[in-house]
C-alpha cells in the first residue's frame, strides 16, 4: 500500500464517519481525528471550531440536528508531504436537517498528519451552503416556536 493509498483509506473512514454523524451517531469522529487543540473545521453552515474541545460538542450537536444524509467526495486530489497530506475535491449528497432533504454539493478541503503510524484528520473546510444554513435557520425558528 502506497502513503497516498493510506490517505485515501483515512479519508474513506471519515466520510464513513460524517455519514455516520449525519444520521445520529457522532462516535466515529472520535477515531478518525486528532485530538489536540489544533484540529479546525470550517462547515457549510458557517460554523468555524478551532481545538478537539471546541470541535467534539460541534459534531455531538450534527448528529443530534440532522435526520439523516449521505456525502461523499468526488474529484479527489491527494498531495502528501512527509507527515502531512491532503485532499482536495467536492462533497456531493443529500443532507436532512430536521427531516427536511436538501442538496449538497460544494468544495471541500481535508488535511490529514500522520500520528503513531496512522492518519488522522487534523482539517476539515467546505464552502459554506446557503441551502445548509437556511434550512437550519427554518429549523431553529421552529424549535424556539416550541
């Protein structure tokens, strides 16, 4: 196996956690990523976590908000550098916040460091969606009504 082919396959386990969290079980996130204060992620809702701390409640919170959803990346472009790597490529799927089904598809950027001979995901940027950000706006409104 390549290093690009064991990028590739921590990837594949963390879109399996993403889809994980977006139909109500976060867990997986918790292997797939480097737990310092330094992982980030900047999500299609806006939303930016900087720290393990920070980004840990922030999946809980998907998971608890979305019903349901599949995402995957496609045009995959994988770089490595020692220790380091990472992917570029478009996340494609549907996505259900609060059981309403919307489209996703947007850019995405995940970088990856090798720690104890695996790669675990320390960065994770997609552009932001209006469609994700409406919908979870309309959900909020909704739950504050209640």
């Amino acid at each position: 196996m390549t290093v690009e082919d064991e990028v590739r396959a921590a990837s594949e386990t963390f879109y399996e956690a993403l889809n994980s969290t977006f139909n109500g079980d976060p867990n997986p996130m918790m292997d797939i990523w480097l737990h310092t204060p330094t992982v980030t992620a900047m999500r299609p809702n806006g939303g930016c976590e900087i720290g393990w701390d920070k980004l840990w409640p922030a999946w809980k919170q998907v998971a608890e908000l979305f019903s349901g959803g599949h995402v995957e990346i496609t045009k995959r472009t994988i770089y490595v550098s020692g220790d380091v790597a990472y992917e570029i490529g478009l996340e494609r799927g549907t996505l259900s916040p609060g059981g309403e089904t919307i489209k996703a598809e947007h850019r995405v950027t995940n970088i990856f460091e090798r720690s104890n001979g695996d790669w675990k995901i320390i960065h994770h940027h997609t552009d932001k969606s209006e469609g994700a950000m409406e919908a979870l706006r309309r959900l909020d409104d909704t739950q504050s009504a209640t």
